[in-house]
C-alpha cells in the first residue's frame, strides 16, 4: 500500500485539484445547524456543503506525516490487509475487551514509549503513533520534529523530517486556513485530531510488524466567523514497524480513506461551541 496506488496526497500533486480525487469519494456528511438569525456557520445547508476544502482535504492534514514521504521504499505488505499467519504468531484483529496488561508508563518526549515486545505491543505502540501524528502539534516545526524522532526508526528520521519541513510551506498553511508561519489567525483554534476506533495486526514476526489502525478525525478551524468549519474524516494507516532501540517504531507506512460509516443525523453544533469543547477536551493516548 503506497501513496501511489492509492487516492493519497502524492499521485494528485500534478493535477490541478491535487485533492479532488479523495474529495470526491467522500461518503461523511456534514449537518450543519438551523436557525433563522445563525451563528457562525448560517442556517443548515444541502449535503452537498460538506465538500468545502477542509472537507476535501482531511485526509491529507491528518497523518500528513505519515502517508506524504514517510513511505520509505513502499508500506505494501503484498497481501492485501488480510491477516497473515507465519507460524508462530496468530495475527488478525483483537476483541475489544480489557486484555488486564497494564498500559506502558514510559515517555519519549510527550509520546508513550516502552510497548511490549510483542503483537500487543506492537497494536498499542500504532495507536500512539497514529494519535501523535495526527495532531496539531505536527503544523509546528519544533513539535513535528520530536514527534517524528519518537516515532520513526532512526534510520529513516533526517530524510523523513527534511520532506515534511518542505512539505508544510506557507501555501500549504494558507490552503488549510493558518498564518503562513502555521499559527491560527486570531479568534480562531485550529483543530487537528486522531482517535484510533480499532486495530488489526496484518503481520508479525520476531522484530517487525505491520498494524492497521482504523481512525476517525476531526479537522478544521474552530471559532466565531470560521469559513472552515471543523469536520470529521475516517480513514486507515497502515504502519510498518521494527523493533528498534528496545521500542516499536515506524519504518514506514501508508493510508487509505475509510471505512466511512453513513453520518447520523446529530445536529452539529454552532462554531463557539466546537471552539469550547477543543478546549475543554484534552486529547489522551491509547492503550489496550
């Protein structure tokens, strides 16, 4: 699985919608809320509407780091996303329920560190990678950096931090509504979120493994007068790992839209109210 055969961020960059491909495949429905006077986001809008650029371009801001030029050599594992026995490991998805193994309490920077050497390890340690890499935090120069050098394999870290520095340019800012420095024009919070919805181990043998993390995110700017209202994306990284350092890390990896689920009907709330639970909200890291 590669940018290339995929609707990624990098086949598109030669055409003149580099984003009209994942845009128009989009199945997310955005509701917008009633109201005869509006707030920030006016009264509800056709579905249609939900093809605004943030919309069109999710996929791409969440996990930027890790679909655009963290694919070192390709993260196709060859088999299509079905699982893979090797005969020593049973891989696949795992239940839902509590395993009762304790969560790692180590830290790389401000990212969990310390998973255990095996398939639970492994799931936990993509959660994680997935969360941080799907933050804020990687529209930063200084964060971008830690958060790359804590999830990534050496070996792969002063290429993958060079393309990203390039990759995250004043033009980009300014498509996804920030400064040209990346900050958020003032009044306005951009939110950048990552929240793994399940796992599945494609493969594992002794000192790799390949994780498929099933993601939904939020993307877009929060606050009264946004013209990019935040909105919801699902999508799947496939993450390629080694077992460096006496930790999991990235060796590559790659991403797919979906699976998207059909919207409900929840009314979605005015741009103040979004901007206060960003707030309000502290993010978390995963662990089974």
């Amino acid at each position: 699985m590669s940018p290339g055969d995929e609707d990624g961020y990098g086949n598109d960059a030669g055409r003149a919608d580099a984003y009209s491909t994942i845009g128009g495949t989009r199945q997310t429905r955005t509701r917008l809320p009633d109201g005869p006077a509006g707030d920030a986001y006016g009264p509800r809008r056709p579905p249609r509407s939900s093809r605004s650029l943030i919309t069109v371009i999710g996929v791409v801001v969440l996990l930027l780091g890790a679909i655009a030029f963290a694919n070192m050599g390709g993260g196709d594992n060859g088999n299509g996303g079905t699982s893979k026995d090797n005969g020593n490991n049973k891989t696949g998805a795992a239940p839902t329920a509590a395993t009762g193994t304790k969560p790692v309490t180590g830290k790389n920077g401000t990212i969990p560190s310390g998973f255990a050497h095996d398939e639970q390890g492994a799931e936990s340690a993509a959660s994680n990678f997935a969360v941080a890499l799907g933050s804020a935090d990687m529209f930063v120069s200084s964060s971008r950096q830690a958060i790359v050098r804590a999830t990534h394999d050496p070996a792969v870290v002063d290429k993958l931090i060079k393309n990203l520095d390039a990759a995250y340019s004043p033009g980009f800012f300014e498509n996804v509504g920030l400064n040209e420095d990346g900050s958020a024009p003032n009044g306005l919070t951009f939110v950048s979120r990552t929240v793994p919805v399940g796992t599945k181990v494609v493969e594992h043998v002794a000192d790799s493994a390949t994780v498929e993390v099933w993601c939904t995110g939020l993307v877009g700017m929060a606050g009264e007068g946004s013209t990019k209202p935040v909105t919801e994306t699902w999508f799947t990284i496939s993450e390629k790992l080694k077992w460096v350092g006496n930790d999991w890390r990235i060796e590559s990896s790659s991403q797919t839209e979906g699976p998207t689920p059909v919207s409900g009907d929840n009314r979605a709330s005015s741009a103040d109210e979004i901007a206060g639970a960003v707030e309000g909200y502290g993010g978390f890291v995963y662990a089974r």
